[in-house]
C-alpha cells in the first residue's frame, strides 16, 4: 500500500470514528470492516439482529442479553450501518454467500462418503 492509500485510509478512518465514537476499524488492510471497540464488527450485529423477530428496541434488548452487550452499543452499531448501509449489507451478503457454500460443501462431502 502506497503511503498516500495509506493516509488517505487513516483519514477516512479517523473521520467516521470522530462521526461514531466507539466504533473502531479491523483487519487487514485489503479487508478493513467497522466494530465495535469493545465488540463484534458492525456487520455481525445488525446482521444477527435482521434474523431477530420483534420492534427494533425489543430485537436490540434480546440481542443485548444474548451476546452481554449494552444495548447502546448495539444502537451504536446500527447508526453506524445506517449512515454506510451499502457497505454494511456487501459484508452481511458476503457472510451468508460464504455460509452458504460452506454448507453445500458439507453436504457434498457426506453426499459422497454416503
């Protein structure tokens, strides 16, 4: 990575956890994702949270008890998805595209030592 991506990357970085205090940045750097700083990544919360019944403040309460997180953690990581949804939703399809072929390829294994 060129220095200039680089500082470019730190800017925008730095920018949206200015704009979103408490959420931090991951990984390496061709695959960068928003979590929580004391927390799961931003995908993996409003993803879970999508596969929950109920209004959002009673998806976010069950969400709280079962991964022990304030539920204003969990708020924080739904304004954060709000505010760059596209990219939020491109991880959560990826996870689920990846899960996915994970299974099918459990299936094919026992389909095969069948």
């Amino acid at each position: 990575m060129s220095a200039t991506a680089l500082l470019e990357r730190l800017i925008t970085e730095g920018i949206r956890q200015l704009d979103h205090p408490g959420i931090t940045f991951r990984g390496p750097e061709n695959d960068r994702r928003a979590a929580l700083a004391a927390g799961p990544d931003v995908w993996e919360v409003v993803g879970r949270l999508s596969e929950l019944d109920g209004s959002a403040e009673h998806r976010i309460a069950l969400l709280a008890d079962e991964v022990e997180l304030h539920p204003r953690l969990i708020r924080l990581a739904v304004d954060y998805a709000a505010a760059y949804r596209d990219e939020i939703e491109e991880r959560i399809e990826s996870n689920r595209a990846a899960a996915t072929a994970a299974r099918q390829a459990v299936e094919n294994r026992q389909a095969l030592l069948a």
